[in-house]
C-alpha cells in the first residue's frame, strides 16, 4: 500500500517530529506520511512499539482486536480458518501498511507474523475519538481502505484468471516492488514455497516449476531458497501480464 501521493501541506510554522516518529523508515510512505503535526503527535501519545515472534498473532479470526497497527519491519500474513481446521492465506502486509480495522466487530481473519516482525501498535478502542478529533486521519483510514479494496480486486483477478506462472511471477514483482529492489539486486523472499502456493492457489510442485523455468529462461536467478535476484523485469513483467 503506497500513500506517498497528496501528502499534507505543514505550512510555514515550525515543529518539531516525536522523536520515535522522526526515527521511523516508513513514516512517509504510511499512514502517518498522510496526516497533520497535531494528528500525528497525537498518535504518537497513544501508541507503542510491539515486536512479534514468528508465528506470533497481532489479532485472531473471530476476536474483536484490542490493537490495531502499522508495520515498521517484517511481514505478516492474514488468514483464515474453516472450522475444520483448513486455512487460506489470504494475503501479506508489508512495511508501511495498515493492519486491523477501528471497529468493533469480530476480525473475519487472522493477522499472524511470518517473520520476526517490528510495528507501532495503538489501541483500537482510541482511534474513534482520534478520528473525531482529526479528520485528516479519517481521510487517511478511508483512502487506505480503498486501496485495499483495489488491491483485493486486483487479487481477485489474479486468482480467477491468471495462470499458475502468471501467478508466480506477479508474487516476485510484488516481493521487488515492496522491497524497493532494482534489477540486478536481491530481493528477500520470506515465505517458503509451500507458502508461495498457498497464498496463490497452486501446489507446491508448479511453484518449484515455475521458478525453475524463469531461471532456466534467464528472467531470474536463484541464490538460495530466501530470496530471488530479478534479471531482466521486463520479461518478468511480460510474464505476469502485468500493464502500466
């Protein structure tokens, strides 16, 4: 979810970022990037660092979240679960993004760390009074909503009618594009491939196929199971049959 667009315009008068703030990677590019000082020294008052351990949830499917945050490092995965026990992933979150919604209905999914993961966290309970207080976080909430909205649309289609490598390597530009990775460099692939073909519908075989045969067509290499280097985006792009 990038929000680096229509940033807020300060003005003349100084101020001073919080200090954690003023620390922060992903400040800009998140949900904080898009808000006032008053509003965003008001977040900064309510909210707190939380690290999750792999495996560890934030917030779980049928649970109303106490929490709701966003991510400085790491990734996490939301999912959810039949009552048989089977589980879909239903999609990653990355630095800079949002996770858990303001209210107070039971979560339809769970938000679970894949790797040891970093976030600011603020009580949901807050946020309606905040959101009262500062309606620049309430336009910042509601565009972030609607690009998730979009991204699941975008989702849907992938799924519907893509085809397994189409799939494969949509994953790789979305792993290049987040990371913030140009051609030539490698990119960290953090779910294992049994991950990969959860997440995208396929069996663990046609993962491992169609990264063999990119890298066999020269579009990527692959040094090791943790991460890809993108060779030539175009072709990679081209397979994705992703457009401008």
């Amino acid at each position: 979810m990038y929000m680096d667009r229509n940033q807020p315009d300060f003005g003349a008068a100084e101020w001073t970022l919080p200090t954690r703030c003023a620390a922060c990677d992903v400040r800009m590019a998140s949900l904080c990037g898009r808000v006032s000082a008053p509003a965003l020294e008001a977040l900064n008052r309510i909210g707190r660092k939380r690290v999750l351990r792999r495996g560890e949830a934030l917030i779980w499917q049928g649970d109303v979240a106490d929490q709701v945050g966003i991510l400085h490092h790491g990734l996490v995965k939301l999912s959810a679960s039949l009552e048989d026990g089977r589980e879909q992933m239903l999609g990653l979150a990355f630095p800079a993004d949002f996770v858990g919604a303001i209210g107070d209905r039971p979560s339809s999914h769970c938000v679970t760390a894949l790797t040891e993961t970093e976030l600011c966290v603020f009580p949901r309970s807050a946020l309606p009074g905040l959101v009262e207080a500062h309606p620049d976080i309430a336009q910042a909430l509601l565009t972030r909503a609607y690009d998730e909205l979009d991204h699941m649309r975008r989702w849907m289609l992938l799924l519907g009618r893509k085809s397994a490598e189409e799939r494969v390597a949509s994953l790789l530009l979305q792993f290049a594009a987040r990371g913030g990775c140009m051609t030539g460099a490698a990119v960290p692939l953090p779910l294992t491939r049994q991950q990969m073909a959860e997440l995208l519908g396929l069996t663990i075989e046609t993962v491992s196929r169609k990264l063999t045969a990119m890298k066999r067509d020269g579009v990527i290499a692959l040094p090791d199971l943790r991460s890809f280097v993108m060779l030539d985006r175009d072709a990679l792009s081209a397979i994705a049959a992703e457009y401008p």
